[in-house]
C-alpha cells in the first residue's frame, strides 16, 4: 500500500512537472497577441518620453514606463514558454510575428536588467546635459568637432579633439562594466557573450560578418595608405595626426559648406523629398531642429506612433554634414510614416540595418552631382571636386568605421582586457597614425552605451543602399529627382515595414541576395 502511495505520489509529481513544461498553442498564440498590444502601447509611451528627455533634458514618466516594459518581459515564464512554442506555429505570418517578439524579448532582457538599464541610463543622462569645457568656457561637442577638423592653427585642432573626446575619460569605467555586465546577463540566457546574443538575432551571421570586416580591411588598407601619403605631402607634416585628417580637406569643405546655409536646408530636404514623390507638408512629420541648452546634441528620428506621428531631432548648423544627417533622419521618418501593415508587430519592430539603409537611400542624394547642382546650385567643376575629396574621406570612415567596430567585437569578446590599449592597438592596426593612450576616445561614443552591437546596421546600411542604387539606376536610369525611384522605394521597401525579412525584402527589389561587392565597387577598392 505504501508502495503504492509512493508510485502515485511520484506518478503526480512528474505528470505535475510535465504540465510546467508544456504549453499550449492558444496559451502561446495569446502570449503573442498580449505582447504585441502591450508593445505597441509601450512603445508609444515610451517614445513620448523619450522625446521629452531628448529635447528638454528631462522626462516626466520615462522610468514609469520603462519599469511597465521591463515588468512585461522580465516574466521568468516568458522566454520559456515562447521557446516552447515556436513548434506550433507553421503558417508564415504567425512566425514571423513570433520571430520579431521573441527576439524584441531576448535583446530587452538583456536590457531591462536592473543594473545595466541604470548605469546605462545615467551614463546616458550624462552625456545628454554634457558641455565640454574648452579654453575655460563651456562650448558645444558640434563646435569642437568644427574647430578640431578645420581650424588652420594645428595646435588648436589638437586641443579641441582632446576637448571633444574629454568626456570619454568621464564615461569610461561604465562603459567597461556595461560590457561585462551585458556578457553577464547574456549568459544566463545561454550566449557566450552579448555579441553573440545580438548576432543571434541578426541576418548576418558572426563568422560572415568578421570575413567581411577582413576583406575590407585588406583592399582598404593600400589605397588608404597612399592617401595618408597624399597628406603629409600636402600638409608637409612627417607625422599625421588625427587632428590632420580632415582638415587636409578643408578648402573643398569650406567651398561646399558654403552652398549650405542653415536657413535653406530644410528647404533642401523637402525639395528633394517632393522630386522622389513625397509632399512633406502632408506627411505627419514635426521637427525640433534648433540647438539649445538642455537638448541632446545629436540627431535622431523617433517613430512616436507610426505612421500617424513621427519626429525628428536635430541640431543644424551651417555645411553639407548638416544636411546629409538631416536627410538621413528625414528618410527614418519618411519610411515610418509609408509603412502600411495592420500589425503593429510590423509597424514598430523594423530591424536596424534595414531602417538604417532606409535612412541613407534618402541620404545618398547629397552624393549625387546632380542633386549638388540642382537642389544647392553647386557649380559643376566645385561638385567635381568634393566627390573627389569625398571618395577618399569615405576610405577614412572605412577604415575608422572598423576600428570601431573590431573594438566592440573585442571588448564582447573578454571586458576585462585593458580596453584602452585595445583602441589605441586597433587605432593603429587600422589608421597608421600615432596613438594617445591618455585619451579614450572610444569611451566618448554613445553608441557603445545606448546602442550596443548597434554600428554594424550602419555598414549593412550602406551595402543596402549600393545595392538597390545599382538597381534604381539601371532600371530608371537616375535617382534624385526622380519620382519613379520614390515609388520604386515605397513599392518594394517601405511599405512593407518589417513583414518580411530585410534580406527577403532586398532580394525582391534588386533580384539579387545581400551583396557587398556593390559598395567595394562605389568605393573603388
Ligand atoms: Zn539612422
């Protein structure tokens, strides 16, 4: 009779058990419908405040509603369940909701951890009301970052790059144990690391990624040199600085500045947005675009509820980069308030690398000679110049941008290294300029903070943007100002929102897979 008693007891026990680790697929087709309304509220709110926190320096209720969204997904059950689920669904349409949610769930768990959503946030906050300080007086990081590429006294330049990277030295130790932090919550989730964990949900797999960082690298790494030498024979410097680099271009930037006064270029924006067929002035866009105290010093698109309300923020000042980041915001908005999908799940959850690329499609008109002269009235022999110069700066982003992005990779990689000596290593494998080991320049990127494993999306994004380019122009011929590529932008892109994969999406509108060869051809390496 015991015997008995023991075998049901345990009979129960594991029938007990087996229930915990099943579940249904109404309990997890209502799981997905609860966190799709759910995100889509918070979402909303959440882009409210973050608006206010941005433009105003402050926010009413932002950790209100960032405790809600935490709440909802930090429910030990959740990323179970969802993972126990996924075997229910086989229809198209309900996985790839699924897949959006679920991956929303495991990047925000990682997110939504008490210690790293503080630290991050308050190095955050920090960084928005930062003003550095420079010669005694406070100024602006976009004032530095004018002064340190053109002003003609050298000492000058170095004093305000020093100026500008200064607030990495304030941001470095957190940003050091964000990266250890983030690996430690990652692997409680089962990822070796938190790079790992983002590539998990990225279309471009790690070991495709490092290739293509590497193949870059070497058809960069000659020509890159050759320029180098172009400038310490122009600027008759043995050593180049950092601080060097652009300003050897500033009499052409200087010239194409002037084409762009601040005044004119939203006028710019609308004008050519209305030649690839958008009316602005219908569109339910509103803009903060003013410099002032209290506001972030950068630019940023927020979808607050798209498509019916989107904002820009943006600090213009005179000269092209201002334009060209406006515009790029300007192609975020635009493509959120053109999607049209009845899932919310679509609307909001667009991935990176493909808003991005969205972005700098409506960007990459201002490379276009045709649009220098028709939409800024530069004169053809000055666009001519520029797009030169520019072709060679674009080999410097190149190259800067892998230093970048081989740091963040390595940092993920093991936190605990000597992360300045790993810049300043990469710095010199990458620019062959001297180092500064008393600055941390990378410390002074945001990106690392608020958008970690984010600078990759800008890579794919310009991949993206050769891409369909190649095939805007072959099918119609030109670009800017032409209404046929707008539709041809809103047809195959837009309006889809993130129905579909972007590779999916990029293979329908170019008939091609995702293909890097387009950029190494525009950057003629
Ligand atoms: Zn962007």
């Amino acid at each position: 009779m015991r015997f008995l008693l023991i075998v049901i007891f345990i009979a129960a026990l594991i029938l007990n058990s087996c229930q915990e680790t099943t579940v249904t697929k109404e309990e997890v087709a209502a799981k997905l419908d609860t966190l799709e309304h759910k995100f889509e509220w918070l979402d909303y709110r959440i882009s409210q405040e973050q608006w206010d926190l941005y433009t105003r320096g402050f926010s009413d209720s932002l950790e209100f509603y960032t405790g809600l969204y935490n709440y909802t997904i930090t429910d030990k059950e959740l990323l179970r369940n969802l993972n126990l689920g996924k075997k229910y669904f086989n229809d198209e349409d309900n996985l790839r909701r699924y897949d959006l949610i679920y991956s929303s769930v495991l990047t925000g768990l990682i997110e939504s951890e008490n210690n790293i959503s503080a630290l991050r946030d308050s190095l955050n906050k920090f960084d928005i009301i930062y003003r550095p300080n420079y010669n005694g007086e406070k100024t602006t990081q976009s004032s530095l970052y004018d002064l340190y590429r053109s002003s003609d006294n050298r000492l000058v330049r170095e004093q305000s790059y020093r100026a500008w990277t200064q607030i990495g030295n304030e941001l470095a130790d957190g940003l050091a144990q964000l990266f250890r932090l983030r690996n430690q919550q990652a692997r409680t989730l089962g990822y070796n690391n938190y790079f790992a964990l983002v590539f998990s949900q990225m279309e471009v797999d790690q070991p495709t990624y490092l290739k293509l960082l590497d193949r870059l690298d070497s058809l960069s790494r000659k020509p890159y040199q050759s320029i180098l030498q172009g400038i310490r024979t122009q600027l008759r410097y043995d050593d180049v600085e950092i601080w060097d680099i652009t300003y050897a271009y500033k009499d052409i930037n200087r010239k194409i500045d002037s084409y762009f006064p601040v005044d004119f270029q939203l006028d710019m924006v609308k004008s050519s947005l209305e030649k690839l067929g958008y009316d602005l002035d219908q569109l339910p866009i509103y803009f903060d675009l003013e410099a002032r105290e209290g506001k972030s010093q950068f630019a940023y698109a927020f979808p607050i509820k798209p498509p019916y309300d989107v904002r820009v923020l943006a600090n213009l000042t005179n000269g092209l980069y201002s334009t060209r980041v406006l515009m790029h915001e300007m192609g975020h908005a635009l493509h959120a308030t053109q999607i049209s999908q009845e899932r919310a799940v679509y609307t909001n959850s667009i991935a990176s690398a493909w808003g991005e690329g969205m972005a700098q499609l409506i960007a990459a008109q201002c490379d276009e000679k045709d649009w220098l002269q028709n939409e800024a009235n530069v004169p053809a022999d000055v666009a001519d110049e520029y797009n030169k110069a520019k072709k060679e700066q674009d080999l410097v982003y190149l190259r800067t941008t892998l230093c970048r992005l081989m740091f963040e990779y390595e940092a993920y990689q093991n936190p605990n290294q000597d992360l300045n000596k790993l810049y300043w290593d990469l710095f010199e494998k990458y620019l062959f300029l001297p180092r500064h080991d008393d600055l941390k320049p990378w410390a002074s990127l945001i990106y690392y903070i608020t958008h970690p494993v984010y600078m990759q999306n800008y890579l794919f994004a310009d991949i993206i943007t050769a891409q369909s380019l190649n095939s805007i122009k072959r099918l119609y011929g030109y670009y800017s100002g032409n209404n046929l590529a707008g539709s041809f932008l809103t047809h195959n892109y837009f309006r889809f929102g993130s129905r579909y994969s972007w590779r999916e999406m990029l293979k329908r509108g170019t008939d091609e897979d995702f293909n890097p060869d387009y950029l190494i051809e525009q950057l003629g390496i």
